[in-house]
C-alpha cells in the first residue's frame, strides 16, 4: 500500500510531467490519469484497477438521522442509462478542476441501520461563499457499499463547510422505525481541507488481481456501518439464487411488527461481502399449500433488525412448502464504482424454496 503522493515519486511521474510545480499540483495531474479500465472486462463482478482509502470529514445529525461524510481522490464512476432496449451504464470521467470524491452515508443511529433511498444533496462553501454545488448520485462501492457521492472541486486549501440536505426515505418502515425520518432535515459540517492530506490517502494497485471475478473487502471505519445482509436468516429461510451477478436470498416471518400476516422478506445483495443492493424493480409469485398466495411487486422495507429489504405480507404462506419465482424486471438504478459496472443489468427468473 502506498498514497499517491509516494506512487507519483515511485512511478517517475515527476520527470515524465517535466513540472517542478508542488505535490498538489501533481496530485491533480494524476488523478485525470487513472489506470486505464481493465480490457475484456468480465459481465459480472469483478475485482477493479485499483484501490483508495478515504478520509472523513465529520458526522452529524439531521433530523432523525445520521449523516456521515468522506472523501477521495475524485475518479471515475459509471452511471446508469436507458438504452431504449435496456439498461447499460456510461462512465463519468474525471474533470478539469475536480479535487476531490466526496462521500455521504445516511443511517439512524440508534439501531446502526443504513437507509438507502433518502435523497441527498451536497452543497460545499467557503466564507459564505458557494464553492461547488454537483449532481450526486446514489452509488455502490466494494469499499463502501451503497452511499451518495460525485466528484467536486475546490477552492485550493482551506476550510470548507459542507451541507448535506437529506429527503424522507420512500420506504416502508416497521418496528420501531414508524413514524420517523418522516421530514426532510439538513447538516453542515467544517472541511478541513488540503491537497497534501488528500495525496497522503493510501492508494494501492491491484495488477495481479484486476479483472478476475471477485471483489476487494469492504472498508472498516470506526462510526461508519456498512449496510450489509443477515449472516444467518430469521425465520423459515428459503434460500438464496444469483442472477445477472445480483444474490437473492429469501425468508418467511410471522412477526406482530409485519402484521396478521406471514411476511415474505428478499435481501438483494452483492455476491461477495453481503453488502446490499436497492432501487431494484422486483416481482414475485409466491405458491404455497398447492395455491398461488401472491403474485406482483415486492416494496421495498426498513426494519430495525432486518435492516433494508424487499417483501410483501402474503396470507396463507407456509414457509415449510414455500417456493418464490423471483424477477428483476427494473436493474438497479445505482451509480457504480469500478468493478460494479457491468454486473446487475441483465437478469434471468430465479425460485427460492
């Protein structure tokens, strides 16, 4: 593991630019220069180019809330689009004057769950002053899971304030969770920011493994959960298939919390590291006991142990004679890190049970 700043030393970066210019002007030289994209990417997942470590800027609450927010060298990322007969994704490269990939992760803090599906903007300032005010997209990472992000730019070094306006999640909630998170709220912070600190991040070349299947672990950072699937299912468990590189795995409870009813819970998630997948479109038919007890969409849900899922109450479901045939009909609609890019787009039916 090395930080850009001693790869640009090692690699003879500083000779072949031919600039006596300072170590944050070679670091933005290198960031439009990413290692190029693996050739022959697999359609799955796959491990990428490179690794970053990140640094935080702070956490604070909004609202019912927790907002957490990091950041990166920026770099590129893959954003999801309509090509007429499916969905494919199309690469948001690095940009003139783009300094940094600045990072937020929203989860309640009295459980440690993280809610996807909130809505989040990020506006940067200085003095008062507006800095940079981007686009930022919900995203996937292998490092980090799901979070929002983008790549922005900055006013040299300094100190910064950073605003984070988060939206009402468009989720069921169970449990303990009704009735919060139900107002939009907003968080600032302070950015201690310089280009030294940002080129002292550890980044570390993966040539040996890049572009086998497979994915690195995910980032550990005190403070920081990773929205992750069970270990071991509750309830009468149904299984797990994979399709299109996407992992489903299937349960029934009967829980007062979900209702009269048996409740029928899906976990989209990565097939490395568990970590969880939403804004999918997902169908199910359910039979039990001979019948069909269920037939259309499964809602997306968020449930203090559980976590984010997709399910449905379904009366008359038996878990011990259960089977569910699975569709993704809508690929998630999630911007992607290196490595994700060309997994979770095209999916074939699959049955639990």
């Amino acid at each position: 593991m090395t930080s850009r700043r001693r790869f640009l030393a090692a690699s003879g970066a500083v000779a072949a630019a031919g600039l006596s210019g300072c170590l944050a002007e070679l670091g933005r030289l290198y960031t439009s220069n990413e290692p190029p994209v693996v050739s022959n990417r697999p359609d799955e997942v796959y491990v990428p180019t490179h690794t970053e470590g990140m640094r935080m800027v702070g956490s604070a609450n909004a609202g019912d809330l927790r907002v957490g927010v990091f950041y990166s060298y920026p770099h590129r990322f893959w954003v999801m689009a309509d090509e007429g007969d499916g969905f494919g994704t199309s690469k948001m490269s690095v940009e003139a004057g783009d300094d940094v990939h600045l990072m937020a992760t929203v989860w309640d803090p009295e459980t440690g769950v993280v809610v996807p599906d909130t809505g989040l903007s990020l506006e940067i300032a200085r003095d008062g002053d507006l800095v940079s005010e981007e686009v930022v997209y919900a995203m996937l990472s292998q490092r980090m899971g799901f979070h929002y992000g983008s790549n922005f730019g900055l006013d040299g070094d300094g100190t910064y304030e950073v605003t984070v306006d988060v939206g009402a999640p468009s989720l069921r909630l169970f449990g303990d969770l009704v009735g919060r998170f139900d107002s939009p709220a907003s968080a600032t912070l302070d950015f201690e920011y310089s280009a030294g600190d940002r080129d002292d991040i550890p980044y570390t070349m993966l040539d040996d493994q890049q572009g086998d299947p497979g994915a690195v672990r995910p980032m550990e950072m005190d403070g920081l959960p990773l929205g992750r699937g069970p270990e071991t299912l509750p309830g009468t468990a149904l299984g797990g298939a994979t399709t299109g590189s996407l992992r489903l795995v299937g349960t029934v409870l009967d829980a007062d919390r979900f209702g009269d009813d048996p409740y029928l819970v899906v976990f989209p998630l990565t097939p490395y590291n568990r970590l969880l997948v939403p804004r999918l479109g997902l169908t199910a038919t359910v039979e039990s006991g001979g019948s069909t007890r269920f037939d259309g969409r499964l809602e997306p849900g968020l449930d203090a142990d559980l976590g984010f899922h997709y399910g449905a109450s379904v009366p008359g479901l038996a878990g011990d004679d259960a089977t569910a045939d699975l569709a993704v009909d809508v690929p998630p609609q999630v911007a992607r890190h290196e490595g994700y890019e060309t997994a979770f787009l095209e999916f074939d039916p699959i049955r639990l049970g």
